[in-house]
C-alpha cells in the first residue's frame, strides 16, 4: 500500500521560512517525478515539480523564493520555502505525477 505522509508545515510570520517534507512508503520514488501542489480557492495549484533526473520548475508566483528537491535514498521529496507571504498560505500536498497518489497535506499559514 501507497502512503505519502507530509511533514513541517506551521505558523509562520511573513518573511519566514519553512520546510516541508513529503516522506513515501510502498513506491519507489525514484522513477517518478514528483511535485508539491497547494490548495487554493475551488483548485488545487501546482508550485513545484522535480523531474526523476532533478530537473526542476516552479509556479512564477514562488520562483526565487522556494526550492525543491529530492533524496531518492530516503524516498523523500522536500520544499524548502522562504520569504512566506500571507498569499502562501495554503495545505500543501505532495503528489507523485503520473500516478494518483497523494498526500493527505499540511497546513502552512503566514501571518502578516
């Protein structure tokens, strides 16, 4: 069985940082890319996807201020986010693409 579990979301001050990770369980993550969405109004919005190579590319409104990455030993995928605004507040989910596997999220929530 599947499980994506993830961890470090908070309260933060605007301009703090966070760390997030998304740790797998049953799968193999290092075939598969791998991204972080958030939950916002009526959709769930891409912010970072990390290709099995390490490729990576990022939604404009967080480009320069988070980073994603990926320890394929550890089966854990990360997003390192900094310079939070009230706007990023949001769940975040970690998502193995091309499958339908999800996490169940972890609230981030920016206070200005």
């Amino acid at each position: 069985q599947v499980q994506l579990v993830e961890s470090g979301g908070g309260l933060v001050q605007a301009g703090g940082s966070l760390r997030l990770s998304c740790a797998a369980s049953g799968i193999d993550f290092s075939a598969f890319p791998l991204a972080w969405y958030r939950q916002d109004p009526g959709k769930r919005t891409l912010v970072a996807q990390i290709s099995s190579a390490g490729s990576t590319n990022y939604a404009t409104f967080v480009e320069g201020r988070f980073t994603i990455s990926r320890d394929n030993a550890k089966n854990t995928v990360y997003l390192q986010m900094n310079s939070l605004k009230p706007e990023d507040t949001a769940v975040y989910y970690c998502n193995v693409v091309t499958t339908g596997y999800w996490g169940r999220g972890t609230q981030v929530t920016v206070s200005s």
